[in-house]
C-alpha cells in the first residue's frame, strides 16, 4: 500500500542521485512542487525523461542537477525557448547536458512497453527525420521494416492528481497524458494531489491508479502551479510568459533559484 508522507520525506526517500526519473503531466497536472523539493535537497547527476521538458526541466536542469534529458519536444508552452535548456546544450552551463530526443509517438509507446513488461515497442515512424534514437526489426509476419524504441523503466516516476483516498488510491481526471503509465512503468512512484479523501466519489472518465501501484502520497495542494488541476486550479499563463524573461539571464535564473527556491 502507497505510504501517506510529507514531501520533504517522500523526495528523500524515493529519489536518489544518479537516479532516472520521470515527472509526467501533459500542460495538466505537472509536479512542479515536487521538483523544486528536489532542488531544494539538491539531489543531482539525474536522468530525466519526459515527453515536454516544460518549465518544469528548465528549471531542474537550470540548478545543474540533471545529466542526460530523454525527451520528444522541448520548448517553453506557447513562448518560446527553454533558455536552461538551450544554455547547458550549447555552453555547458551550469553543466554539460547528454540529451536523447524521440517523436511523442515513440515517447508515448516507450511508457507503454515499460508498463507491460516488455523491452521494446514497435512503430511505423522514425523514418525521414534525424532521430537517431530508434532501431529497426522486420515484421515475422510481413516482412515489413519498423522501428523499434526501448521500454522506459524509470526508477522513479512523480506526478500530480486531483485526490488521493486514506489507503493510498490516487484518483485523476482531465488531460492525464502517460501519467498512468509513466507509474505502471516504475520501479518506485511519488503522487502528490490536491487533496486526501475519505472516499473517492465517481469523477467521469477519471483514471484511478490502486494504492499498490503507489509507493507514496504527498497532499500539496496547489502542487501542480504554475501548471494546473482540473476542478481544483486554473493554469497561470503568466507565469509561462515571465519565466522565458528569467531564464534567459543567467543572473536573473541564479536570484530567481536562491528566493523561489532556496528561500
């Protein structure tokens, strides 16, 4: 059964250096607060994976906690660059970054495959485009050339969700992405929501992930911001557009890590 933490706790226990960690959330339900309790802690050499790195990465990789990103688009939603992102793949700083880029398609099969137990997924794509990250096989039954992408097993997977019942149940609903299957793919899985209920009431076309899939439950509420949760938040697009201002300088990123994060 998933264990009930305070955050602080869950972080230092789930997530250690060097670790591959995935913190899933498609514009919804984003675990930014549990990011920056890794920031906080300073847990580092991370791989990270994620389909939209999103501010969420910038942020992390920004602190120079992250060694290799594994992703399929990275920009900042509806603004522009990552300019954390941008820096560490062209300059270095604050460290070199390994980057490994796959199309959604195969982000999104890869999570599957990992969810089911297998090593590999297989797809029509790759083909025409620089991607590298892809293999080919030859259909037994066709004799048709696919790519071939490896599973994701993350040793941690975080997100966000609405509700979380006293047993450790997590229930989410909205734009929910891979997050059910950035879990199931995991070797341990931190879930901060909004709120812990005495009972999970119906929510149409809501996902409920069983405790036993959960390893902890953090409630924060308003942990998904600037991102947001259906039902609870709204999304601040201003944030979005004032952060592409702060990441661009490397000073005004270092103030904004010190007092958004460190104070």
């Amino acid at each position: 059964m998933a264990d009930i933490r305070t955050l602080p706790e869950a972080v230092a226990e789930l997530i250690h250096d060097g670790d591959t960690v995935a913190m899933e959330g498609f514009t919804h339900l984003i675990p930014f607060a549990a990011a920056r309790e890794v920031i906080r802690q300073g847990i580092t050499d991370l791989t990270l994976v994620r389909m939209t790195p999103d501010v969420i990465y910038d942020q992390l990789i920004g602190a120079g906690l992250v060694r290799k990103l594994v992703f399929s688009w990275g920009g900042n939603p509806g603004v522009g660059s990552l300019h954390r992102f941008r820096d560490a793949v062209e300059h270095g700083w604050p460290r070199p970054l390994e980057v490994e880029e796959h199309s959604h398609a195969g982000m999104a099969n890869r999570y599957v495959a990992g969810a089911s137990g297998l090593p590999f997924a297989v797809l029509r794509g790759y083909r025409g485009t620089g991607l590298t990250s892809a293999r080919t096989v030859t259909c037994p039954f066709t004799g048709e050339e696919l790519a071939a992408v490896s599973a994701v097993t993350p040793d941690v997977t975080v997100i966000h969700a609405q509700r979380a019942d006293r047993a450790g149940n997590v229930q989410l609903w909205g734009l929910t992405g891979v997050q059910k299957e950035a879990v199931l793919a995991a070797k341990r899985s931190l879930v901060t929501v909004e709120e812990i209920v005495d009972a999970l009431d119906p929510v149409p076309g809501a996902i409920v992930l069983p405790t036993w899939t959960v390893t902890a439950v953090c409630e924060v509420p308003g942990g998904a911001h600037p991102s947001y949760a259906a039902g609870y938040t709204v999304r601040d697009n201003g944030y979005y557009q004032e952060w592409d201002a702060i990441s661009r300088s490397r000073d005004r990123f270092t103030e904004w890590l010190r007092d958004a994060v460190d104070g």
